[in-house]
C-alpha cells in the first residue's frame, strides 16, 4: 500500500522561501505521477501543481496563477517529491497534501494521500 | 481556471438518498470523463470514492454513485448514513494539463 509522509511545513514569514517533502513507501516510486494539493484553513481543495514520472518525461504541471513561485521536483533515488516555495504570500498559508492517482489512469485523480503539512505565512 | 460550483451544504435524514451536484464547462466537466470526488471528515486527509464519472476505488461502498450530464456532474449517497456526514468535493480535468476542484459541500445527516 502506498504511504506518504510529508514534512517541512512551519511558520514563515511573508517573502520567505520554503521547501516541503514527501516521503514515499510501498510502491515504485519511480513510477508515480506525483501532486501537491493544498487546502488554506476551512477552505477548499486547491491544485498546486503535479509531476510526472521520469519515464513519462518527469514534466512539471502547474496551475496558471502558481507558475513561477512553486516549483515541484521529484528525488527518485530518495522516493522523495519535493515543493520549492518562493516569495511567500499570507494567501499561501495552508495544509500542504501529497498525493498520487490510480495507477494507469493518467493523473486525473488522488486516489492516496500523506497526512498533510501546515504552512503559516504571517509576520 | 475558476473552480467548479457545488452548493455549499446538503442535508438529509438516515437512508434517504442525497444527491451533490458539481457543475462546470465546456472546458472541463463537460469535455472530460475525468471526473472524481472526494469525502473528507474534519481534521483528515481527503479520501477518493469515485474516479472517472462512475468508478469506485476498491473498498468503496457502493452506496456512492455518480454520473455527469452535460457541464454538471452529481454524486449521489444513497442510504445515507451518520458516518458519511462530511465535506465533499469534485474534481474535474481540464485540459492542459491541468485539475480544478469544486469549492466543497458539506452533507449534515439530520
């Protein structure tokens, strides 16, 4: 069964830069499509962003209004994903999730999902 | 992409049948057979009970069941029960790449 942990999460302050992991266990790493989804406090699910594997090209996906500040990227030796946060927004605080799909379905839903990471943006 | 619409709350008694609608648009919901939704319970991690319109991961009572028409697709829970008071979200490919959330709808078991 797939487990994934994800850590790094902490209060920063607004401009700051952080970086998020998730560890992987229970699977072939290497062949997982792999995504963020964040959800701020009472809100919603939020997108952040997703890559593919290495033998799908290990390409980097990203919602339109997050190109540019979040960078995702994957340490198949580690079975670690990574998300490389830069100029930090208050708007950005929230409960960080890893996730990943069905297998073969193409990355079109988040069948497993870590525990989450709390991220605080505040001064 | 806007996020896709749901109501904000749906309620109903033990074994009624409910029924959560996510609408969107011709560039996602109503392009894509790609749809899934989420239950989540307070304090934990979303968890998958259907992937593409119709299909339940393993595990998944069949008391959940969904289906799309046109730009809007439902889940529906029928004999509802307490434990599937929760919030609910759908989740729609749209194109490029990319996936939208609907912004969630809390079912109340009365």
């Amino acid at each position: 069964e797939v487990q994934l942990v994800e850590s790094g999460g902490t209060l920063v302050k607004p401009g700051g830069s952080l970086r998020l992991s998730c560890a992987a266990s229970g699977v072939t790493f290497s062949n997982l499509w792999m995504n963020w989804v964040r959800q701020a406090p009472g809100k919603g699910l939020e997108w952040v962003g997703r890559i593919k594997s290495e033998a799908d090209g290990g390409t980097t996906d990203y919602p339109a209004h997050m190109k540019g500040r979040f960078t995702i990227s994957r340490d198949d030796s580690r079975n670690t994903l990574f998300l490389q946060m830069d100029s930090l927004k208050t708007e950005d605080t929230a409960v960080y999730y890893c996730s990943t799909d069905i297998p073969f379905t193409g990355g079109t839903n988040f069948a497993f999902w870590g525990q989450g990471t709390l991220v605080t943006v505040s001064s | 992409q806007s996020a896709l619409t749901q109501p904000a709350s749906v309620s109903g008694s033990p074994g009624q049948s409910i029924t959560i609608s996510c609408t969107g648009t011709s560039s996602d919901v109503g392009s894509y057979n790609l749809i899934s939704w989420y239950q989540q319970h307070p304090g934990q991690a979303p968890k998958l009970i259907i992937y593409e319109v119709t299909k339940r991961p393993s595990g998944v009572s069949t008391r959940f069941s969904g289906s799309k028409s046109g730009t809007t697709a439902s889940l529906t829970i029928s004999g509802l029960q307490a434990d599937d008071e929760a919030d609910y979200f759908c989740c729609s490919y749209a194109g490029s790449n990319s996936l939208v959330f609907g912004g969630g709808t809390k079912v109340t078991v009365l």
